[in-house]
C-alpha cells in the first residue's frame, strides 16, 4: 500500500536546499589563514610572530555587509559599522623592539598601547566618533584605550597613509584620520583572552592552542596587534574585500631561559606545548623557519625536515623559508614540534644592522628646562627620505625656535608641520620631512621647559615621572635587508612568494619604526606636607578641646579640712595607728593593749553609725 506525500514535504526540502546554497555561498566569501613565522635573531633571541588572516569578500563600505556574519567577529563588526570605520590599526606592547641587533618586526609596535583610525568619509563629527569608538575598543579588548582623549590625540598629516583602498577624495586630506597612544599601557592576559575569542577556532584547535600566557609574558618582547582595512578581492581589484589581520609577536631570550645556557630551542621550549591540529576552518595552516643566515646547516639543524625549502628575492636580497604543513604533519593523530639543534660550538647568528635604526634620550638636567634628542641612523649608500612624527604632551612646553636637524654639523634642510599645545586640552604635535645622508647619522633636537601641574593632575606615583609616547619614522626603503614583512598588498606571510608584479624592478618596501618611549619628571610638591599639616592640626585640636572640656563640665566642690572623717579615713588611720611602731616608746608588751583600744574605739564608731542610721530612718 502506497503511502501519499506529505505537502509539507516540498517545502521543507525547498528550504533545506535554501539554507545549504546560501551556507555554502557565505562560506565561500570568507577565507582564514594561520601562519606562524621563526626567526632566530642575534646573541640566542627567538622571535616567534603568530599571524591570523581573515579575508571577507564584501565592501566595507556597503551596509548590508554586516548583516549577516560568518568566520569575521561579529563584535567586531557592529563597532566598525557603528562608528564609520574605514582602517582601524591597533597595537598592545610590553617591551621595546631593538631594531639595531633584531631587525625589522613583521608590524612594528611602540610599548603600550597604540590606535590609529580612518574614518569613511561619510562621517561628519569626527572627533565625537573617536570618543565613542575608543570607549567601545576599550571595552572589547579589556583595555584602558578609553584615557586616550584630546590631550593624547592628534591628526596626522603626512605619516599615517591609508594602507588599504581608499578613494581618491582621501588622500589629500587627512581630516579623516586619528591617532593616540598610551606609552604607559601594560598588557597583561585581560587583554590576550579578548583578543583571541576573535578568532573563529578560539584557541580549541590550530596554532592558537600554542597560546601560553606564561611563557608570553616572560619574554622580552610581545606585541598583540590587530589590522582591520579594505582591500582588493582579486589582482585586477574588480571588487573589494575586508581584511582582519591578528598578530602577536614574542622575543624570547633562549639562552638565558634554558637550564643548559644553549641556544637549542623547540615549539615546546617556545611555548610550553606541542602542536596536535590545524584548525579545521583554516584554509591554509603553515610554520615558515627563516634560515637565511643557515642555508648549509653551518650553525643549527632542523627536524623534522620540512615541507619544502623556498628561496625568494626581495629587492638586492634573497631570503629563504623552511615552510611546514601544519595540516599534513598532524594527520593520524601525529605530535609536530619543530626542533633547531646548534652544532657544536654553537655559532650564533649575528644580524647586519638594517638600513634605517634610531636612538631618542632625554637631555638636560634639573626640573626646569630639559631637551629631546633623536639619532637617525642611515646604513644604505645613498640619500633616504623619512617622516619624522613627535607626540608631546602638553606639560612638555617646547621651545619650537630650538629645533635643529644636524648632520655631522651640517644643518639638513626639513619641512615641518608644527601644532603647538594648549594647557590641559592638546598635545604637541611635530612633523618633519627630511632626507638623511648616505651613511651617516642625523640629529633631531629640541629643548622643552616643564610645566607645574596642579596637585589634583599627578598620579598616586608622582616621582615616578611621566610618559612621552614613541617618535613613529616612516621610510620607503629600496633595501629588504633584515625585512620580514609581506607586500603591502595582503597581510598573509604567505604573499611573500607570490611573483613581483611587472616593472617592479626598483621595488620599495614601506618601514615604519618606533623610537623608545621616555620617561620625563616634573616639578613634584611634597605630598607629605598634608600628612604633617593634619597631624599637626589634630594635635592642637586635641590639646584645646581637652582643656575646655575639661574646665566646662568638671565640678568644683569646696573643701573643709575640719570636717568630720568618715568611716573610710577612720579605717585608715586605724591600720596605720597599729603598724606604726615608735623607736622609743614601743615595746612588745604595748600591742595587746593598743589593739584593744583600736577595737574599742571600732565599736564605738559602729555603733554610732547605727544609730545616726536609725535616726534618719525615723525622719524620713
């Protein structure tokens, strides 16, 4: 017997294959990447930079965007289209970056906290959306972003390019664009948990699992960083894509932090684990070793051995990877932990400086007046042009007729973009443009007077002196020489090998760097003066109050010595009657007699106690 169709059923099966096609659909508009990137450094440093991509198919432009979400952060999203963000830029620091002895990092980050924002063009009150906008960047991160208003805020005029699409209307102007740092920021694991929910495997599977908040934060150097831009889809740029880029860069000093002092170091030394999976959603899942400087094994050895070996040419140099397949080496339940073994002795790899590397101190002595001074190093054999870009806050009151640009004496012909501060309301904002002689150092100085700030503005750690944010330089350098970051076209390390584009045969590569951060101190008052004045203040009420009150409520009674002694005083004198003993007189024989008379006279007063007692009863 046949059993009849249900009606219902065609219609389930339409909307089973509606949700399919559109799932499939939305899937194919998102792609994520994980790469991790080795690089051994000089004197045993390891540097580690762990880099997520996730590209998103779909203008950022269009509302309708983010209406629906897939493998992008949806928290993200909301506060991008929220606030009319074209390219947010955002970096937590803890430690400094030594470009002289590592190189150049894959995204270079000032200690603290760093934010930089273009607005759409849409946006009309920029500076009020940047306040909203750092309040909720602040909340999703678990960071304090929310200080950053405008005494730490300025607009950058020629530093801060987009570095994704951006229309032509935008790049003349810089209106659009906000820029704020808190050298004072400290990154902690609040910060590491937030930024890692992002990612759409967490840190349940893939190359986040290798995330050791321990390990991270004993190192001299990490860096969390997080890229969101607009970009090209396809190489003929026929449409748009929005590209989140997640980094976190680790320094590790190898050889102070093993038992042995050698520089041997694995993926479990690293990071206290081993890797197990690839995350299942990633499209591509890769460990590139930098052996550039150990192409013929002089100084260590790999194992496993990788993938394969890839050379590429940048520029003048070439670099070469050893490239892992995360995917292939975890399959069947398989343990991958890369291992570099040091020949014995142990020859570490010492990097050649690159080409352009800074050095900024404080100058001056005493409380009053003091300078800056930042030394721009040029290594390349011929002429380089740089942007030099100077956040000062505005108790640093700068001397803008003390500015030089020395080059071994020699004054350097600069153009100079100078917003002066204002007490309590603007920083000072310096940006210069200027050519740095071949081989040779250049000098940016100026002096600055303190400022005295009112008792209510210092922090709990007064004398511990007051932050200047990093001087950012900005170059486009013809040399890849100590480079590891990937074309400014994508930000998967992976792009790296892509072909360089036809008529590229003078290639430059965008650098930018960060200076130290300084540590200036301030005409401090003594904050124990409060302490004395109060101590001093309750003395002196205690000692004046005591003293009226006690004249105010004490009760004065006269005194008659002739009155007569009551029973307590009669006791008394009783006692000292017997025990009193006269040298003279006194014998051994005299004690009886003398007690008798004391009990004598004890009677007689109790019984003329009771009967003033029985008397008074009688009255009353």
């Amino acid at each position: 017997m046949a059993v009849p169709a249900s009606p219902e059923l065609p219609t389930m099966l339409f909307v089973f294959i509606f949700i399919i096609t559109c799932s499939t659909s939305v899937a194919q508009k998102d792609e994520f990447t994980e790469e991790l990137l080795i690089k051994p450094l000089s004197r045993g440093y390891v540097y580690s930079h762990f880099q997520f991509t996730t590209k998103w198919n779909a203008s950022i432009h269009d509302l309708r965007t983010f209406s629906h979400y897939n493998l992008f952060p949806k928290s993200l999203g909301e506060v991008l289209v929220r606030y009319g963000v074209q390219e947010l830029h955002l970096s937590q620091t803890q430690g400094l970056w030594r470009h002289k002895l590592w190189g150049y990092p894959v995204h270079d980050a000032p200690p603290g906290a760093e934010l930089w924002v273009w607005f759409k063009p849409s946006v009309k009150d920029i500076d009020g959306a940047w306040t909203d906008l750092v309040n909720a960047v602040s909340g999703l991160f678990c960071s304090s972003l929310n200080f950053l208003d405008s005494k730490s805020t300025i607009v950058p005029r020629w530093s801060f390019r987009p570095l994704g699409l951006a229309s032509k209307s935008t790049s003349p102007f810089s209106r659009s664009v906000r820029y704020g740092a808190l050298p004072k920021e400290i990154v902690c694991t609040e910060n590491l948990t937030p930024w890692k929910k992002l990612l759409p495997c967490d840190s349940k599977a893939g190359l986040s699992t290798l995330f050791n908040a321990f390990h991270f934060h004993e190192a001299n150097y990490h860096s969390l960083g997080l890229h969101v831009r607009p970009i090209c889809a396809d190489e003929a740029c026929t449409q748009e894509a929005i590209e989140l880029s997640q980094s976190l860069s680790v320094v590790t000093d190898v050889v102070s932090t093993s038992y042995t002092g050698s520089p041997n170091w694995q993926i479990r030394s690293l990071f206290g684990n081993h890797l197990v999976s690839a995350c299942p959603i990633a499209a591509k899942s890769t460990i590139m070793v930098d052996i550039t400087n150990n192409v013929d094994q002089s100084s260590f050895r790999l194992t496993p051995s990788p993938t394969i070996t890839d050379t590429i040419k940048r520029g003048p140099h070439e670099h070469t990877y050893a490239v892992y397949d995360v995917r292939q080496f975890t399959q069947s339940n398989r343990v991958l932990n890369i291992e570099a073994t040091f020949n014995q002795p142990p020859v570490l790899v010492e990097l050649s400086p690159p080409p352009i590397h800074t050095h900024r101190f404080i100058t001056g002595y005493g409380l009053e007046d003091g300078g800056i001074s930042c030394l721009i190093h040029n290594t390349l054999s011929s002429n380089q042009s740089i942007l030099y870009l100077d956040l000062l806050p505005w108790f640093t009151r700068v001397k803008f007729n003390t500015l030089e640009v020395v080059n071994n004496g020699k004054a350097v012909p600069y153009k100079v973009h100078y917003v002066p501060a204002k007490d309590r309301s603007r920083p000072h904002h310096l940006e210069l443009s200027l050519t740095l002689w071949a081989n040779s150092v250049t000098r940016v100085h100026f002096t600055f007077t303190r400022a005295y700030l009112k008792w209510t503005e210092y922090p709990p750690d007064a004398n511990h002196g007051f932050y200047i944010s990093s001087a950012v330089i900005t170059a486009l350098v013809p040399s890849t020489l100590e480079y590891t970051g990937p074309p400014q076209a994508s930000s998967r390390l992976d792009s790296m090998f892509a072909n360089q584009p036809l008529g590229a045969s003078k290639p430059r590569f965008l650098v930018r760097i960060h200076t130290e951060s300084l540590l200036v101190s301030l005409p401090t008052p003594d904050f124990s003066m409060p302490y004395n004045v109060i101590c001093l203040t309750c003395t002196v009420v205690a000692i004046a109050f005591g003293s009226i009150h006690n004249l105010t409520t004490r009760r004065l009674v006269p005194y008659d010595p002739a009155s007569k002694k009551g029973l307590l005083s009669k006791v008394k004198a009783f006692l000292q009657k017997i025990f009193k003993k006269s040298p003279t007189t006194a014998g051994q024989g005299d004690q009886p007699a003398q007690v008798n008379e004391g009990i004598q006279e004890l009677t007689e007063d109790k019984s003329a106690l009771g009967t003033d007692e029985k008397h008074s009863s009688q009255e009353s």
